[in-house]
C-alpha cells in the first residue's frame, strides 16, 4: 500500500478542506467515472465548490489517481499472481479478441475525449480499469484505497463468469459430454441419440480416482491409458450412436442467453444483476443499438 500513501494523503487533505462540501464533490466524481459527466463538466461543476488552494489539491488528486493507473497498464509484463487452486482452469480460459475484426458490422462512433464504453471497445475491462472503479468504490464505503491483486481477482472473476455463461448456451445449441465424477468436457460436441442401445454408458467418458506410487512416496501413480483398438471401437461407437450432421448454427443471440438463464437460474446469483441485464436484453429487441 505504499504507493497509495501520496493519493491517500491529498485525498483527505482536501476531504478536510471541503467540509460539508466533500460529499458533494465525491458525488460529481463518481458521475465523472460512471461516464456520466465528462472531463470538461466534471471540471467545471468542480470548480464551483473549489477555491484556489482546494482546485490545486483536485488537480494534484487526478494526477496522482490516472498515473497510477497508467503505471498499471504499463507495468502488464510483470509476473502476475499465480492462483494454485484453479491454475488448470485458467490455462482455458477465453482470451480476449478484439472482435471487430470478424464483425463487419458498422461501429458507433465515440469522442475521443471520452473514454469509451466495454460495448465500444469489445473488449473486457483491463486491470486498470478495475483499478479505478475499485478504488473509487473504497473511497465510497470509507476505506483507505483498493490493492492490484484485487483488481487482478476482479478481472479473474470476470472472465470466469462469462465464461460459465458461455459454456452453459453452447451445451444447449449443441451438447457436451460428461465424466462419471460429473465433470463437463467436449462442449460442442454433438450428443448422442438417448433412442439408440448404449447410448447412457457411452456418455459418461471413464474415469479413474488417481492413487500415490507405492514405489515413489508423495508422487501420484500415472493413469491407465487404453489401447489403439479401445479407442478405435470407441470412436466408432460415437459415430454410429451420434445423429446425422446437421446445418452450421446460427452464432449466439440475445435470445440465446435469454433461454439459457431462464433454464439455468444460479448462473447469475444477484438476482438485482440478473433483472436489469434481462430488461436490456429485452430492450434491445425494440430498440437495437450499438450499445
């Protein structure tokens, strides 16, 4: 938290200075960073409650809060916290493109003093951005500053909430198979037909417990691998169980998702997230935008 200490201490330097005025400027701030106002309204408004020795503190305070989020973005080719419970799962997360690029849809333009919207950009928010939001947010409920790592977590979680969001419409359009511990794995691929013989055998793939070397203490024994003819007879078997290839999907809609939160409810816990999303994706059947 040391690099913090000069924005925390400009901070309430100029909190003390405000007075009864500090709410005020809290809340024009946090419309500035909602994109609500932009940087020349913010400026003005500001300067309505500010005198001479306070506008200096507020300019010092913006300084200080965008070079350090600018020292983040820079400083991205530092190792970045490894997270030992679901480092298998990160090596598969979705990394982000910049799909504007396979879109030959027509953007909206934005004011380049603006800073652009995630629907703009279609990107998802960086470190950085988090940054900002995350700070401001501990600002608002008291608290000192927020740190990178949970900047880091944030974005983490981010990407994993999509993802869980994504992997559940694929399994509907188009299925997925299932070990026998329950785990999910080949999504995308076609299910098999529930009317042909064997067909519930073969969709539970085999699945052995790991057991430790007797030879080898603390090492785990490698596990059984299946001949070329095992895994022969079992493709066909697939082939032969799996229904007759089908027309390319359409890609993924509004109505998509839609269908898929209302088959699965616990994909978005807060239920106050999950009823204003629904209005926008509703919204967007009357009235399609960019945004």
């Amino acid at each position: 938290m040391g690099e913090f200490d000069s924005i925390i201490a400009i901070r309430q330097t100029l909190m003390e200075s405000l007075g009864d005025r500090s709410e005020e400027y809290l809340q024009l701030m946090n419309r500035w960073f909602r994109m609500e106002l932009t940087r020349h309204e913010f400026e003005c408004e500001a300067s309505k409650c500010l005198t001479g020795s306070q506008l200096h503190l507020h300019n010092q305070l913006i300084l200080k809060v965008l070079k350090k989020c600018a020292h983040i973005t820079a400083s991205s080719n530092e190792p970045k916290p490894t997270w030992n419970r679901s480092s298998s799962h990160i090596n598969h997360t979705f990394e982000p493109v910049d799909t504007i690029f396979y879109d030959v849809t027509e953007r909206q333009e934005v004011d380049a003093e603006l800073p652009p919207f995630i629907s703009h950009d279609r990107l998802l928010p960086d470190t950085s951005t988090m940054m900002v939001r995350a700070t401001f947010a501990a600002w608002e409920h008291g608290l000192e500053a927020a740190s990178t790592e949970v900047a880091d977590l944030l974005c983490l979680a981010t990407h994993q909430f999509l993802r869980s969001i994504i992997v559940a419409v694929i399994r509907k359009r188009k299925g997925c198979c299932f070990m026998n511990n329950g785990f999910v794995h080949a999504v995308g691929k076609a299910s098999l037909n529930p009317w042909l013989r064997s067909v519930a055998k073969n969709n539970n793939g085999e699945y052995h417990n790991l057991t430790l070397d007797a030879n080898v203490k603390g090492f785990l024994a490698p596990s059984l691998r299946r001949s070329k003819e095992e895994l022969y007879q079992k493709e066909l078997f697939s082939i032969a169980a799996s229904d007759a290839p089908s027309v390319p999907l359409a890609p993924i809609t509004v109505s998509d998702i839609l269908y898929t939160l209302k088959l699965h409810p616990s994909l978005v816990a807060s239920y106050f997230t999950k009823t204003v999303n629904t209005e926008r994706m509703y919204a967007r059947f009357t009235y399609p935008c960019d945004d």
